[in-house]
C-alpha cells in the first residue's frame, strides 16, 4: 500500500467542501452546518486517505469577523492528524465571481496557521461546469489578479475538481497531493509551533468556564422553580432589539411560526399579536441600527423612533421582556459593545433588568454550546451577557417547526418576571442625557460628518446590491435585472482608512445575508420559474432597501 494521505480542507460558505470530501472517498454524507472539525477516513486506491473538514467562515469576512470559536476551531484542526497534515486544500466555487474580498478572506483565514501553511497548499476549484467552453486557465484570466495572487502564493498549485467523473478525478487529485508532498521533501505540516498549541490549550481553558457558566444558569433556573415563584403569564408584551440583519423579523415570525413581519425595510415599529403556546403574545419589532457607528449617522427621527412608537402604543408601554438579538455567527468585539451600549442608554439604565439576549443563527453551531462562544468570544460578550444578568437563548430561525426553542424562550421571560417588575421605557432619557459626550463613544467618530458618512453609506450599499444583480445573473443565467437608481455624484472625502474599513463591514454583512438569502432558493426542487421570480422578489427588496436608506436604518432580516 502507498503512503498514507492526511489533508485539511477548508473553505467559506457554499465552497462545495462537503461534495469534495464526498467524491474523495465514495461516500455521501449530508451537507451540514458544524464547528468542530470532523475526521473523515477511508480507502481509496489502496491508499488510507484522512480528510479533516473544518468550520466554514462567510466568504468576504476579514478575520476580525469570525467568531473566536470558529479561528480556535479551524487551528485546531491540525491535531486531528496524528503527525500533522500533508496538504491543505482550500475549496473555491467557480460559479461565483472571485472579489479581493474573497482573497483577503482566505489569506487573512489561512494565515492563522502561519506563512509555511502556503507550502502545503492546493486551490481545488468546484463549480466547473459553469465555465461552459472556458478553459480553468481563461477562467482564471477572467477572474483577474486576486484569484491569480493566492495562486501564486501556494505555487500555481490547483485542480478543477468534477464530481461527475469521480474515478478520473480523485486519481489526478492523488498525484498533486503526491507532488506537494514531493516538493517538501516528504515532510508534512509541521503541528509542534507554540502558537498553534497555546491556542489549543486557551480553547480547553474556553470549554471549562463554558461549563460553569451553563451549571450557574442552571442552577438559578432550578431555584426559582423550587421556590414556586414562577409563574407561567397569560399575557407576554416583547420588543426585538438589534442591529440591521441581526435577525430580529425572522425571530418574529419563529415566535408565531408564521411570515408575521416583512423580511425588508420597515421604516417604524410594527407590532403583532397572536396566541402561542395557549398565550396572548404581543410582539414588537423595531428598526435595526448600524453595527459599527454611533446612532448620530441615523436620521434623527429614525434614533427616536422607537419611543415615538412605544408612547403610541399603550400595551406596549409596559413590555415584559426586552430582546436583544445577536448573531451568533460573527465576531464580537468592543467597537460593538459601544454601540449597543449607546441605544440602550436612550431606553434607560433600567432596561438592562429586563433584556434577555438571543443568539441567532443558531443552526450555524449545532455542536458547541452557546457558552462555548461567549467564553472563547472574550470580554465584550461576556460583558453583555452579564450586563443582562446571565440571561440569553439561543434560536435556529430556519427551523420554525422548533417550537421548543419557542417555549425556552418563553420560559425565561417568565422567570425574569418572577425577580422583576414590569417597567415602564424612560422616554425622557435621551434628552435628559447627551450619550454623544460619555466615553463610550470613540474619539474618532466625535468629527466625522453626519451626512457625509450617510451618503458613504448609502454608495456602499448601493454598490453591493449592484453587485449581488450581477453575481445572480451570472448564477441563473437567465434573470437581467435593471437597476433604476444610482449615486450620479458620489461624494468626495478625504480618504480615512478606520472609517472605510467601517462602511465596508457593514455592507459585508448585508451582502452575505443576502447572497446566502438567494442561493439557497436555487435549489434542485424548484422549477426554474419559481426560482426566478423568488430571486427577482428578493432584487425589489434590495432596491426598496436603498430607496429608504435616506430616511431611516433597517430591519432586514
């Protein structure tokens, strides 16, 4: 038998990674979210193959927004070959435009194993059939310098990998991972590095004070059901807080397990109310805020706009739980803290007795434990968790079905009840207090111009729903979309590096939303009228999104 072959594959969302391992090794195993890396083995031409597959990250994130358990994760991967891995293979799917956002995504992510990872490298391309009667190399010309510069860094090594001729394939892939092995004098990837290890050792330390922050959740549960102080109410009054695409409509429509709330521009607060689990339940959904800037780049009727819309409606003056929702599959930090820090001082220092946070995205990591992220996420989110008293819960809102994850929830709002009493929004807060002068808001953003860094805004959104057209009509094929405004004189600034790299994370989050929004309606099911005309729906939501961009911060999904 030949030598044995141990590789690490790794890629972003909707790489075709899991189609890849499959093919490899002649089994079918379902695609499906995970954190951990798993260890797959087989035999294939007489040779032990293992394959490590890891976390996914989204495809145009920078490092700094993936979550610290998904870098400790894929790092960590490396221990899973008992000597160390042979070859990387990062997976790109051809069917999608390659952007510099990609190859800063994928250097950036790589780059956590350090520079020698490059030596022990292969791009192995999916998608193939897409190219029609393009060669990989004119695709590759096609595709311009940042596709060619992360070739270039693992040595012009890579293969275009089709599943539909399995035998051929594997038996080619097998030869260049027997060159890369070749090249580097049969050595594999070196695991002894300190850095890789003290990672591994923080990541035990993570798992431990994960355990006993869920035991204290637990055990203050379990005394309040003891102490009968718990009561289920007939009645729940709840307000959805959260930044654009955290994720605060798809909650409501979890809650009632129904499309309640518009998944799109809301300019004002919208409220429902329903029976759930034998109660009356009020929901009030807000709009969203920006994710990184301070709520002084929103219009000003937009930063009022939840207590305007409080005061306007009575049963909601009194709201029994306030609901913080953050995704989970992002990174965060202390720049996000600020601001949340900043909006929930407009409702009242009290606020905070009666705010329960939600994970969502909670399908994103089924195999670790919400304490898990907040452990290894660090200060800030510690810091919110326990600033909401140790409350928080998490939500899978693909799967509305999940009504236990319902009922949780419900649950937990009943035992703050019990410590609590309801309370009333402090509508004069936020003018009784100038939160613009405290130090949380960073020195940086004290000059900047409103409207100037408005109208960056709108251009960068605007530019990312151009781009998503442009990527979806070259996904279909069939669907040209004509766009019917653009920015005729974009505005000119002094270029400030800290304030790019803002407005362009927050167009990152709104286009990888999005593009994962519409592929997953492209599926085999689905005749091709249904896909196109749900496309071209999600594209007139896009456009309305910009067209209301002037007037007011979103809640988009």
């Amino acid at each position: 038998m030949k030598a044995e072959i141990r590789a690490v594959v790794l890629g972003w969302q909707k790489s075709d990674k899991a189609s890849v391992i499959n093919s490899i090794l002649g089994e079918v195993e379902p695609v499906k979210h995970f954190v951990k890396s798993v260890k797959r083995e087989g035999e294939v031409k007489g040779r032990k193959i293992t394959l490590i597959n890891t976390a996914c990250w989204w495809d145009n994130f920078f490092l700094q927004d993936s979550p610290e358990v998904v870098k400790q994760e894929v790092v960590c991967s490396v221990f899973m070959c008992e000597t160390g891995p042979h070859v990387f293979l990062i997976v790109i799917n051809l069917s999608l435009p390659f952007t510099e956002e990609n190859r800063l995504s994928i250097e950036e992510h790589l780059g956590l194993f350090g520079e020698r990872v490059w030596k022990h490298t292969i791009v192995i391309f999916t998608g193939a059939d897409s190219l029609e009667d393009k060669s990989i190399d004119q695709h590759i010309e096609i595709q311009g310098e940042d596709l060619e510069q992360i070739l270039q860094r693992c040595g012009k090594r890579y293969y275009a990998f089709d599943v539909k001729n399995k035998s051929d394939t594997v038996k080619e892939l097998l030869v260049k991972i027997d060159d890369v092995v070749e090249a580097n004098n049969g050595k594999h990837f070196e695991t002894q590095d300190d850095m890789l290890l003290d990672i591994q050792r923080k990541r035990e330390e993570k798992k431990e004070k994960a355990e006993v922050r869920q035991k204290r959740l637990q055990d203050k549960r379990n005394l309040l059901k003891e102490s009968n102080v718990v009561a289920p109410l007939s009645e729940l009054r709840i307000v959805l807080l959260g930044w654009i695409v955290s994720g605060k409509s798809s909650t409501g429509n979890t809650i009632f397990n129904d499309e309640i709330f518009h998944i799109g521009r809301t300019q004002s607060c919208t409220s429902h109310t329903g029976f759930v689990n034998g109660r009356t339940i009020t929901v009030l959904d807000t709009p969203g805020w920006w994710k990184y800037f301070s709520s002084k780049f929103n219009p000003e009727f937009a930063r009022a706009g939840i207590l305007e819309s409080v005061d306007q409606s009575r049963q909601m003056q009194f709201p029994h739980a306030i609901i913080l929702v953050i995704p989970i599959d992002t990174s965060f930090k202390n720049e996000l803290k600020r601001v949340i820090t900043e909006y929930m001082a407009t409702l009242g220092e009290d606020i905070w007795r009666h705010t329960i946070v939600l994970f969502t995205w909670g399908d994103r990591f089924p195999d670790i434990s919400i304490e898990q992220h907040i452990e290894s996420e660090g200060e800030a989110l510690q810091w919110l968790v326990e600033k909401s008293r140790n409350r928080y819960h998490v939500f899978d809102n693909s799967n509305k079905n999940n009504r236990d994850q319902v009922t949780e929830l419900f649950q937990k709002i009943d035992e703050m009840v019990a410590e609590n009493s309801l309370f009333c929004f402090n509508t004069q807060c936020a003018e009784e207090e100038n939160i613009h002068d405290t130090d949380i808001q960073q020195d940086e953003e004290i000059n900047l111009d409103e409207d100037h860094v408005l109208q960056l805004l709108q251009q960068e959104i605007n530019n990312r729903i151009n781009g998503i057209k442009s990527k979806i009509k070259d996904f279909t094929g069939c669907i040209e979309v004509q766009s019917h405004r653009s920015m005729s004189n974009p505005p000119v600034f002094s270029e400030d590096e800290s304030l790019m790299e803002k407005i362009r994370r927050e167009g990152s989050r709104f286009e990888v939303i999005l593009m994962d929004r519409l592929l997953n309606i492209q599926n085999p099911g689905a005749s091709s009228v249904d896909s196109e005309e749900k496309v071209l729906e999600w594209l007139q939501r896009c456009d309305e999104y910009y067209l209301d961009m002037k007037q007011v911060p979103s809640t988009v999904v």
